[in-house]
C-alpha cells in the first residue's frame, strides 16, 4: 500500500480525530467546486482523497465565504454522539481568508471569524441536540471549537495542536471589539462547566510558539511524545499515539458520563422519596423508618460508586499526563548534550560540568519521575479508600437487609 494509507483507506477510528482532518477535505471541495450542491457528489470527492471511516456518518457541512470559516457534522455511529468538526488554516483551499483569520481574529483578538461557527453550532443543536454535540478541531479550527464550547457550555470539546484563544497583551488597545471579544471570552471561560481536552504532539510550533508568547488556552493538556511536527496525518498513522488518545478521550467521557449518571439517579431518588411520602399516612418525614434506610443507603451507594469511577478516570489522565511530562524531562535532558554551541567539550565533558553545576539526570529527569509518581500514588491510593468505602458500605446494607424484610423488598426491586 503507498504512504500515508491509514489516512487514505480508514482513519484512525477516533470519531474527534478524523473528523478534524477531514473537515480540511470538505472545505477545499467547497472552495475549488462550489457548484456542488448534491452531497453524494460531495462524498464522492471527499472520500476520492481521504475516507470516511465505517464509524463516522456525514450529516451537514458549511463553508462562509466571507471568513473563511468552516466546519462539517458527523454522527459517531457508535454513540450517537455529534461530531461538529471545523476546519484548520488551510493551505490547499481558502489560504488568504484563513491567514487573516489567524491574525485579526486571534492574534489581534478580533474574532471575527466565530459567528459562522456559532450559527453552524445552533442549527446542529436544534435538529440533534446540544447535549449530543461534540466540537473538535485542528489549529485554527481548535481556537474555533474551544470558542464554541465556551459559548454553548458543551460537555466536552477535543482540540488537536490548536490555537490559542487569544495571545494575551497583544491585542490593539482601545478597540471596542477587540475589548467585547476578549471579556465575553473570559467570562464564558469562568462560567464553562464542561471538559476540554487539548491533544498536543511534542514540538508542535504552533503551541511552542503560542505558549512562549503568552497564548491563552483552556482545558487539560496531554502531550503526545511524538515530534511530527503540526499537522494530523502523522499522528493517525502512529498506532501508539492513536491508542494513547483513545484511553486518554475514554477517561475524559467517563468522568463526564460519570457525573451525568450521579445527577440523574440522584433525581431518581427524590422523586422515590415523593413517591414513599405519597403512599404513606403516617411516617417520619413522610417516609417509613425503613424507607429512610434505603434512601440513604442508596445515596451512599450512587455517590460511592461515582467517586470510585471520577477517581479511576482521573488516575488515567494523571498517568497521560504525566508520561508527557517524563517524556519532556528526557528530551531536555538529552539535548544537553548538544549544547556546546561550537565549543570543544565533547558530550559527556559537557555532562560534566553540567553534574558539578547539579544539572544532572537525576535532578531533571529522576526528580520529575518521582513527582509524577507520587501524584499518581496518592490519586491511587485515593481510589483505594473508596473501594474500601464501597465494600464496607455494601456490608453494611447487607446486614441490614437481613434483619429488615420491607428493606429487602425494596432493594430487590431496585434490582
């Protein structure tokens, strides 16, 4: 097979990531054939040149002219869940719009280039449901997805190598839109409840450079120990990395799915309560001595079992992190070596001087390691006391079910 076939015949099958890199496709269809209006022609083009992974079914795309802006809606067959990908700059397509986008709109701090998106967001939001979107993009279309996630509040956005929201003190000083932009930002940003996850490869230019001059981003930042410089074909031909934002976006949906499911059998229990305060007559707070047990007891349980998938989800993500961690240590490590600028110290005088000044492998990378390990210890040992918690719990209301027959009924209802 040539080059570049998993990007050509399948996609990585992360519903997030490709949709992000085949958004790039449909824009540039959009941009050279704008007479196309059938979609099966559209998907004809698109698929000619990267294929819609078996998982991920076109549902509407757009493209606005006048920004530049653009963006393409998949449904994850798997979930059901909507992938609203938008488009990065693109250097095959609409070049020009997408340059200016990236300085008026980001650098200088426009953001001329959101209301497209935010109207494409809305027209999804009201045929599938705000609740079912997911916004996701690349570069450019990162800064985007990020923006509309704090617009909409959604429950998670996934970012690839993606641009800041704004670049802090360089915006043009006294403009009102400028002003207008950067404050609704700011305040959506205090206001946002969901998760956003930033996928960033080692050495992307765009963040180094994004970061180095004051780059304003939100979410959870994992590195992929990966220097496959800023695009995503490379990153979806790497089977490793692939599977590392698969665990890392399973981990991040479980902790989202996790507080939906507290929420909504917390609300369950209220209304049983009603239910019991209903049908009795005469009863403490309207419930039965028995019938307060089980309410408690299964408050107990839904909260225990919560923090016991939140705390497991989230020793997932430390781990993630901190392998990006570990692996940034090495890499500064090793460059040391190289670091003679022209003098005649070979690599390991180099590291020797370096050890008399105390930079030395343990003091990088050896120092971060244990960090790294010990977060980790004590989120595990966090998860640990909640099982234990669960266990003994669960001892608890066995013994009284046991001694209580109207217990017993109810919890063998409750299944």
């Amino acid at each position: 097979m040539n080059n570049k076939s998993i990007v050509k015949e399948k996609g990585s099958e992360i519903p997030s990531l490709d949709g992000s890199n085949l958004s790039y496709e449909f824009e540039k269809i959009r941009v050279k054939m704008p007479e196309i209006v059938d979609s099966e022609d559209l998907l004809y083009y698109v698929d000619d040149s990267k294929k819609i992974p078996k998982n991920l079914e076109y549902l509407d795309d757009f493209y606005d002219k006048r920004t530049g802006t653009s963006g393409t809606a998949f449904r994850d067959k798997n979930t059901g869940k909507v992938i609203v990908s938008y488009t990065g700059t693109n250097l095959d397509g609409n070049t020009l719009e997408d340059i200016y986008a990236d300085f008026s709109g980001i650098f200088l701090g426009t953001g001329i280039h959101y209301p497209p998106a935010f109207k494409f967001y809305e027209k999804l939001a009201e045929k599938y449901g705000a609740e079912n979107l997911i916004p996701t993009g690349h570069s450019l279309a990162g800064n985007v997805a990020m923006r509309v996630a704090l617009r909409y509040n959604s429950k998670m956005a996934i970012v690839y190598n993606s641009a800041p929201l704004y670049m802090k003190g360089v915006q043009v000083k006294f403009s009102p839109i400028v002003s207008q932009n950067i404050n609704q930002i700011n305040e959506d940003i205090a206001n946002y409840t969901g998760r956003i996850v930033r996928i960033v490869a080692e050495n992307d230019p765009l963040t180094v450079i994004s970061e180095e001059f004051n780059g304003v981003f939100v979410g959870d930042k994992f590195t992929l120990p990966i220097s496959s410089g800023h695009g995503l074909d490379d990153i979806v031909e790497n089977a490793e990395q692939v599977a590392k934002i698969l665990r890392i976006i399973n981990a991040e949906e479980q902790l989202v799915s996790t507080i939906e499911k507290v929420s909504s059998r917390m609300q369950s229990l209220k209304k049983k309560k009603r239910s019991f305060a209903n049908s009795n007559s005469i009863s403490l707070e309207g419930v039965t001595s028995s019938q307060l047990i089980y309410l408690d007891a299964m408050q107990a349980q839904i909260l225990s079992e919560g923090l016991i998938n939140v705390s497991t989800s989230s020793l997932e993500l430390i781990e993630h992190s901190g392998e990006g961690t570990q692996y940034k240590a090495q890499s500064l490590y090793d460059s040391l070596k190289n670091s003679n600028l022209g003098l005649s110290l070979s690599p390991d005088e180099l590291l020797s001087a370096y050890a008399e000044a105390g930079v030395h492998y343990d003091s990088i990378v050896g120092e971060i390691s244990r960090h790294c390990s010990e977060k980790e210890k004590e989120v595990q040992d966090i998860v640990d006391t909640f099982n234990r918690l669960k266990t003994n719990l669960d001892t608890g209301i066995q013994a009284l079910i046991e001694k209580d027959k109207e217990l017993e009924n109810m919890f063998t209802l409750e299944g």
